[in-house]
C-alpha cells in the first residue's frame, strides 16, 4: 500500500501552509482549539474563498474545483494543525453543499452553491431539539404545507454556528400521521435566516463559547423551493450526511494547536535542572499521544480513499470519529498534568502556559464523544455494519 503523496499534493500542501503562515505573520489569527467551529473570522473565510478553496471537490460547473478528496482533506489538515478561524463557512463546506449538490435541485444549486463558494452564505446545524439529541428521528419540529409553502414551528437546540448563521439547514418533520414510522416521516431544508418568526438565542457552553445557539421558529414561512430533497426521505439524506461530517480531520485535530504547544513546553521547560522532555514518565507519555495521533490520521485517511472510489465511509467513519475522539480527550488530559495547577489558568491571564488553550480542551473534551454521534452509537455501527454482529 502506497501511502505518498504526489508532487502535486505536496506542492499543494506547501502552498496552504505558506499562506497560513504568512497570514499568522499578518496577524489576522492566533492558532486556537476548536477554531473550525468556534473561530467566526468572515475576513478569513473571504480570503480563502478567494484563493477557490470552498468548494475545493465540487463540480466547476457550479464554480468548484473538481479537485480530488484528497487535495481537501491536505487543505483540512493545515487548518486544523494551524488552529484558523475557518467556523464561518465549514459546515456548508464540508456536508451542506454537498447535501445540495447530491439531492437539491438545480435551481437551489445555482442559488446556493455560489454563495457558499464566495465565502457568503454561513450555514448553521439545525439538527438536534431538547428531547431530541442523538436520537435525531425522534424530532418534533414539524413543518406543515400550506400552499407553496411550509410551515415551520418547533425548536432547535445546540444549532452549531447558530450565532453568526445567515443560513440554517433544518430537519423536520413533514408527515404528521402518529402511525408513520418516526425515521419515515422527516425532511431537510436549508434556508434564510431572515425570514419572520425566527428567534435566535446564544447557548453558551462550559468554555464560555457562544459558537451553539438555540433557535425557536414560530410559525415561520419557508417557500418549498428550500426543501432538500425527497420529502419525508430526510432521514436517510441525514444518515449519509452524518458519514461526511464525522469522517472530518476536525474530530482528531481540533485541538492539535495545544498538542503542538503541550510538545514544545515540554522541550523548552525545566523541572530540576532538564527538559521535562527528558523525563522518561512524560517522554513515554508524549510519545503513546503522538503514536495514538499518527493511528487516527491513517483511519482518516483511510475514509478520504473510500470517498475517492465513489462510495458512502460508512463504517470507516464511524471507526476514525470514535478514535479521535477518545485521542482529544486523551490530549486534554495530560496537557492537565503536565501543566499542573497551572493548566487551570485561561488564555487572558498573563500567566497562563500556551496560550491559555488547555482548560478549554479539558472542559470541552467531554462533549467531544457525544458531537455527531454519541461513541455509543458510532460503537453500533462498527458492530452492526462493519462486523455484521447481531442486534439481540
């Protein structure tokens, strides 16, 4: 098995990288954790929509690149590993056009695929409702038809990039009769967000982001050409979405910014008279930490080639996303205990080691295993359809 790269992909990569690094010379960013989903920086997002890298695999009829999976996922890599502010157009670049791209019309991919490619249209997730998480056909946001129209009441929460999304994609449900089955019954749309009876309100989480919001829709008018897809087949449009969105670099190299820096503390501190790089506890443990890195780059690698032959990463998914989060999670805690009491302090104080990063990683890593898919689920699908057990 070759795993190289061409010259091409590796001049490509180089290319991302002299632009990040001369934009942190600029700058317009401090590498940061979570700052694909976190970091709102407009600015940013046009300059890489000027550069043609949204939309980097899609079709140049619709103004894409119709680059490969791979070039994307070099592109991914770089941003992650520099910790850019990319919040404002990931979503709709990463599943979202895509979504349009396989079941939209073309009418919704002349409209909303060119916004997305210039950097303009920021699409939030409005996926989850409050007795509705991880069991997504469960949803009782409902849309009604009323003429041209659907009629949308219900509510969303935990709706990532809520706050500063222009537009939402929302899953609700369209067939009303009690004794359709739940997963049969719900559709997706995608939408302005300025249409009446919209209120968006922040959620802000344990970090203090207010990257989520919770989104109430009273009655709000959304005209049918919005709907994506097949109605009532919404459900299974979700499914293969979810395999793109948790097959993303994003899940193992969210915060890389503070394993990179947790590294260099370690080389450039001294505890008795040495680098605590030397110490044979934290050498060993810094060492398992980048092995457990290098394994969950592969698997995701290893999704990006599935995706090049054409078909749905199903299960290689499920197996890169469960892996890298139980890595994030590992980072989290042993940039604690290298760090001691000190690692407690956050970034706006001057006293802070690395940029303040670890107690953000530490108080999000909890959530890391139920984003896009509780590990519990994404364990049923390894099972169910990689392993071919039984349910009972």
């Amino acid at each position: 098995m070759d795993f190289s790269f061409t010259q091409e992909q590796d001049r490509f990569r180089q290319e991302v990288r002299d632009f990040l690094e001369d934009e942190l010379k600029q700058g317009t960013f401090k590498p940061s954790c979570d700052a694909w989903i976190q970091g709102y920086s407009p600015e940013f997002t046009k300059k890489l929509a000027k550069k043609g890298w949204i939309g980097l695999t899609w079709p140049k009829e619709y103004g894409g690149q119709g680059r490969g999976h791979m070039d994307r996922l070099i592109l991914t890599e770089e941003i992650l590993r520099y910790g850019a502010p990319a919040a404002c157009h990931w979503f709709a670049d990463r599943q979202i056009g895509g979504g349009i791209l396989r079941y939209g019309t073309e009418e919704q991919k002349k409209e909303l695929l060119p916004k997305i490619i210039a950097g303009e249209a920021y699409v939030g997730l409005g996926m989850s409702e409050p007795e509705a998480g991880s069991d997504l056909a469960s949803l009782r946001t409902k849309a009604t038809e009323d003429g041209d129209d659907y009629i949308i009441d219900g509510q969303k929460m935990w709706t990532s990039c809520g706050m500063f999304m222009n537009y939402i994609y929302l899953v609700a449900r369209t067939d009303l009769n009690p004794e359709t089955p739940k997963h049969r019954g719900i559709s997706e749309f995608v939408f302005p967000t300025d249409l009446s009876g919209i209120t968006i309100t922040p959620t802000i989480d344990i970090t203090g982001s207010t990257a989520w919001a919770e989104v109430f829709f009273d009655g709000v008018r959304v005209p049918k050409k919005y709907l994506i897809g097949e109605k009532n087949r919404g459900f299974y449009q979700v499914v293969n979405a979810l395999d793109y969105e948790r097959a993303g670099l994003e899940r193992l190299m969210g915060n890389y910014p503070l394993f990179d820096a947790i590294v260099k503390f370690t080389k450039e501190t001294k505890r008795n008279g040495k680098p605590m790089a030397q110490e044979p506890q934290i050498r060993q443990r810094l060492a398992q930490l980048e092995t457990e890195f290098e394994i969950g780059r592969l698997l995701t690698y290893r999704v990006v080639m599935v995706m090049e032959e054409g078909k749905a990463p199903n299960v290689e998914a499920a197996t890169a996303k469960a892996y890298s989060t139980a890595f994030e999670q590992h980072l989290a805690s042993l940039a604690m205990d290298i760090l001691g009491p000190y690692g407690q302090l956050l970034g706006d104080s001057k006293r802070a080691p690395v940029l303040g990063m670890a107690p953000h990683s530490y108080l999000g890593s909890t959530g890391y295993s139920l984003q896009a898919g509780t590990s519990e689920v994404l364990r049923n699908i390894i099972a169910l359809r990689g392993l071919g057990l039984p349910t009972s």
